[in-house]
C-alpha cells in the first residue's frame, strides 16, 4: 500500500495570527509513522534523545499500550517507522 498525502493550509485571514493545517494521510501503520516522524523533525526540529530519562515509567506505559491495544503499539514501536525516518537505532526504546 502506498502512502496518501494531502495536506491543506487554511489562512483565517490577514489580521489572523493562527494559520490551520489540515493533513490526511492514509497507508500502512509504517508509512504513517514514518511520514509523521519525519515532518516533527523537519518542520519543528524535534530529536528524540538517545537514552530516554525515565527508563521505568515509560517501559510500564509501553507494556500497558502493549497488552491493551496493539494495533497503536504497533504503530509506535515493533516496526519502528519513527526511527527509521530520523535515523535512531531501532532498538531505543527496548
């Protein structure tokens, strides 16, 4: 499946200080994540840190998402689209 991307920049108007983006992806979980990871990282230079701070509160929050709903963790970590867009070791968050 490949990846659909539109993506609609809405102006409210010259006196407006907030712009709307409206964005629709469609594609595998892979795709998505990656396409994601990759525009935080470009547009607002978002960078994960290499070892994370709080080791034990996230490994219990990762296996909770786990147990109660795998299709997000599947998005999140097991095919690691996010660190494939940015260039991080697969294995960071294990």
């Amino acid at each position: 499946m490949s990846l659909y991307v539109n993506e609609q920049q809405l102006s409210l108007g010259t006196d407006s200080f907030m712009t709307v983006r409206h964005l629709t992806l469609k594609g595998s979980n892979y795709e998505l994540g990656q396409h994601l990871a990759a525009m935080a990282h470009t547009r607002y230079n978002i960078h994960v840190p290499s070892k994370p701070q709080q080791a034990l509160p996230n490994r219990c929050q990762r296996n909770y998402i786990l147990d109660h709903y795998p299709l997000y963790y599947e998005r999140m970590v097991k095919q690691a689209s996010a660190s494939s867009a940015i260039s991080l070791p697969e294995k960071i968050y294990s």
